[in-house]
C-alpha cells in the first residue's frame, strides 16, 4: 500500500504492506484523513508515530474483520480518532481496534466524517470543560475559523449560547454564517476595549495576557486555552492556577478522543444541525502541500486528503 512516511525531517511517499487485522481489529481502507494540529506538533516536538506515518483523523469502509470483531461488518462506513493508537491515517488502509470506530449514516459524506475527529470533539470539550455552557450563557471565541473553531461556534449556537467571535477580516462572513452574534476582527479592532463580560472565554489561538480575559470574566466565568502559540502555552502553564485562585476559574483543555462524542457529533451532521466547514480537499498525491498550508495555521476550517473514493 501507499503510504506518506515521515523519517529524517522529511516526508515520502513510500510502498510499504498492507496490514492483517488481529483479534478485534479490523482492516479499513481509508477513504479520506483530515489534517489537525496535532499532526504538526509531533513533527515539532520530534515525537513521530513508531510507524512514521501521521494522520489521526480517518473515514473509511472496513475491508476485512480481525477473528474476534462483533460489531463491525465488511462495508461499513466508519469514522475514528487514531490520536491514541499511534496514528497512522496518512496511508490507503489502516488496522484500528473495532472499539475506537463509529458508523457513519448513508447520508453523511466520509470527506465529511473524516473533518470531525479531534478538532469537533475539542470544541465540545472545551464548552462542556467543568460544567456546560447553557441557554443564554456570553461565550467568546478567540480564533473561532479554523478547525476548532468552526465547530465551537456551532455547537455553542446550539445550546442557545450568546456567541462573540474574533476571527480575521477574510473569516468574517463565515464567522457570520456560521450563526455568530457578535464578530470581532482581530486585525481592526482592538479587542482590549471590548466592554462585555462573559461567562466562558475559549481561546483557540491569539495571545492576550490572562489579566485581560480576568477582566473580561464574569463572577464564576471560566477561562479555558485550547491553543496558541507555545510561548502562550507555558505561560497559561505557570499563571493559570494563580488566576483560579479567586471566583474565576482558569483552565488548559487536555481534549481526549472519546468514541460517545464523536458519535454525538455525526448525528449532529446527520441531522443537519451542524456541517463540517471544509476548505480544501486535497489529492492524496498533493498531500505534503497539504501538510504545508495546513501548518502555517489560516486554515478556513478543515483541510482533508483524499485517499481513495468512497466507492472503488
Ligand atoms: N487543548 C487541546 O486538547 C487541543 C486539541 C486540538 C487542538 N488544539 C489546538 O487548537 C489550536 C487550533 O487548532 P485548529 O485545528 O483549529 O487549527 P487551524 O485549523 O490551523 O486554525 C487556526 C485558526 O486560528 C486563526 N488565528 C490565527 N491567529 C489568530 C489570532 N491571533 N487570533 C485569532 N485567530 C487566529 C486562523 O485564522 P487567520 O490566521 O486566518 O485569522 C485559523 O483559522 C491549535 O493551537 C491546536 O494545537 C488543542
């Protein structure tokens, strides 16, 4: 099988074996892999996958059933979050545990199933962290376009959230149509003297000091950094337990991938309650340009390769 391998700093298209299923595994031939941060962390922190080969974020149709599979039938459309099983989504088929796959309904595309993992489960986390936003509750959004954010701002008009979004002067119509009550550009206006309190803060990119997010809170607000710049992230590291120790609270989200939320979220897409906004969809051969856009951090929502079409 083909597979995009990443050794020596570099990435190449290797031909490697296709792998057997084992005991409740199963043999998927992946149909399309979405790109997430993680995949460029662990390049940075030089902390590839054992097989070398990244993609967490997988859709596909089981292709051959380990000898203890219950769940699972040969052709059935599924989706899955390799994060916690050695990745691996960047190759024509992959071997995952039945356990960690979710159905995916006729009406929901794989290109669409494969935008979920990791980044919408993030931004269900991330609303849900310490207890739910509820009906009527200020959220603001920093960094509410690229693939958390895109889902945030669903997910928090769907629990009937007051929603604030910052985003840059290209995303300002998506932020709109995407249901955003209020939108904010970062590069025009100067968010420090916005005069609104809020209940939750989610920070998914931008780096404003903690004194400005304190001020902004409500009594009993929640503060919680999904991401940033890893300058800002240490800083979250060290000051976010000395800002908690008031009425506000202040968290880093450590999203885990979770098999119930993302079976929340594709029914979510199933019932058209909220879409996947995907920018490109990308060849598997243009995979590397892929990987380099993706890593410059603009992305309009998911970037998505595809490897092989749906039906062969
Ligand atoms: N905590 C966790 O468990 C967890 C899990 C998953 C991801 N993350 C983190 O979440 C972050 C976002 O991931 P992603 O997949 O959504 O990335 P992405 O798709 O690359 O999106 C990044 C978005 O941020 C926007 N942006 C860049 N600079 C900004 C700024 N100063 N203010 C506001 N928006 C800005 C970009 O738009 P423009 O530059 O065009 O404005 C782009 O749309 C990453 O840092 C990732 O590491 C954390």
């Amino acid at each position: 099988m083909k597979a995009l391998h990443y050794n020596k700093k570099e990435f190449k298209f290797i031909e490697c074996d296709k792998p057997t299923p084992i005991d409740t595994q199963v043999l998927i031939r992946i149909v399309s892999t979405s790109l997430n941060a993680g995949d460029y962390r662990l390049v940075q922190l030089n902390s590839i996958p054992k097989s070398g080969i990244l993609g967490n974020s997988i859709a596909g149709i089981v292709e051959e059933l380990g000898p203890h599979v219950k769940s699972l039938n040969i052709g059935d459309r599924v989706v899955c979050d390799t994060s916690d099983c050695g990745f691996g989504g960047l190759a024509e088929y992959i071997t995952v545990d039945e356990s960690i796959c979710v159905s995916v309904p006729l009406n929901v595309s794989l290109l669409d199933a494969s935008a979920c993992p990791v980044a919408s489960t993030t931004a269900l986390n991330a609303l849900r962290l310490e207890k739910p936003i509820k009906e009527d509750d200020r959220v603001l959004i920093i960094g509410a376009s690229g693939g958390v954010g895109t889902y945030m701002v669903q997910l928090a008009k769907q629990a009937k959230a007051h929603v604030t979004s910052v985003v840059s002067t290209h995303n300002m119509d998506q932020a709109r149509d995407l249901g955003s009550d209020i939108i904010l550009n970062y590069k025009k206006d100067d968010i420090t003297q916005l005069k609104e309190t809020y209940d939750r803060i989610i920070v998914i990119n931008g780096s404003y000091p903690l004194s400005f997010y304190q001020s902004h809170l409500k009594p009993n607000g929640l503060y919680v950094m999904v991401g940033g710049p890893i300058k800002q992230f240490i800083k979250n590291l060290i000051l976010c337990p000395l800002y908690s120790l008031g009425n506000k609270k202040f968290r880093i989200l450590n999203s885990k991938s979770n098999i119930s939320d993302l079976q929340e979220i594709i029914q979510l897409i199933s019932n058209k309650k909220i879409k996947p906004i995907i920018e490109k969809v990308y060849p598997f051969d243009k995979a590397i340009e892929a990987y380099q856009t993706f890593e410059k951090g603009h992305s309009k929502g998911k970037i998505v390769i595809q490897i092989s079409n749906e039906s062969k």
